[in-house]
C-alpha cells in the first residue's frame, strides 16, 4: 500500500472507483439540490404563516438568516465564510481523491459533506446569507446543508473507528 492509499476494511473493498465517484458526486447533487429546494420553499413563505409546527413544542419550521457560521456565531463575516467555505470543498473533494477509500458509505458520507458545504455556499455568495428553517426549540435553528454536513461527519467517524476496532482485532489474532 502506497501512500496516498488508505484501505478500510468494508465489505464494499471491490467497487470500482468509478462507480464509488458516481455515489460521491450523484450524493453531493443530490444533497445541495435538496438544500436549494427547502430553503426556496421557505423563502417563499409568508411572514404570517411562520412559524409551522411539525411537532408540537419541540419541531417547528421558521425562518431566520445567518451571516456567520453554525449556531449564529460570528454573524456578519460573510466574505471570510465564502473563502472558508471554498477552502472546505476543495479539501474534501482533495480527500476524495487522495485517499481514494473503496467504501460506498464513505463516499456517499463525503457526498453529504460536500452536498451540505455547496449548499450553505451557493447561499453564501448569491444571497450573502444562509436561511435556516428546521427549529428545534430547545436545541439551534439549522437547515438540510447543516444536517448533512453532521450526518456525513457521524459516518465517517464511525467508519474510521470501526476500521481502528478492525485492525486491533486482527492484531490480536495474529
């Protein structure tokens, strides 16, 4: 194994980088189209007709706008956000490539991750916000970007410890 390999141990090991980059790019359009859409919905909404409850005093749809970052912090620094934001996806689509992970999951995670990092973007740099809309009330106002952005994250996680937990059994074995 070269460098610029790294193997985890996924039944997936066989599929062809080809069909992995279908699932990587088909995830990430399917995500930033879906982000697109919602908050196109939302945005289209009446004032008046904010906020709708999904679940009664727990999940509410609204409408806010941010110029920061996640959980409003940093509000107003849109111009470092869009540099940050472009750094991002160049960084997981470098990911993408470099470390060329024959994993399904994988690449569809890192297809949620770049879906949710070109979504919050395209907001970035053609309305100079993003609009978060999904309101759990004890919890953050978020939106589909933000939501696929952690998923993706989670999975990866996951799959990089079971990897980890693979390894350290097979060691063991030995």
């Amino acid at each position: 194994m070269n460098n610029s390999e790294i193997k985890i141990n996924v039944k997936e090991s066989n599929v062809s980088n080809r069909i992995l980059n279908l699932y990587f790019g088909i995830t990430a359009a399917v995500i930033l189209l879906l982000d697109q859409l919602t908050k196109y919905l939302v945005n289209g909404l009446p004032d008046e007709s904010l906020p709708i409850s999904i679940i009664p005093d727990l999940i509410y749809i609204s409408r806010i706008t941010n110029t920061g970052a996640a959980f409003g912090l940093f509000q107003g620094r849109i111009n470092i956000f869009i540099i940050i934001s472009i750094i991002a996806v160049i960084l997981i689509i470098f990911l993408k490539i470099r470390l060329n992970i024959h994993s399904i999951l994988y690449n569809i995670a890192l297809g949620f991750i770049l879906g949710g990092a070109l979504g919050n973007l395209v907001d970035r740099i053609l309305r100079r916000e993003v609009t978060d809309f999904i309101h759990f009330r004890f919890f953050a106002v978020f939106n589909v970007a933000d939501s696929f952005i952690n998923i993706g994250f989670v999975i990866i996680v996951i799959i990089i410890i079971r990897s980890f937990v693979i390894k350290d059994k097979a060691k063991k074995s030995e």
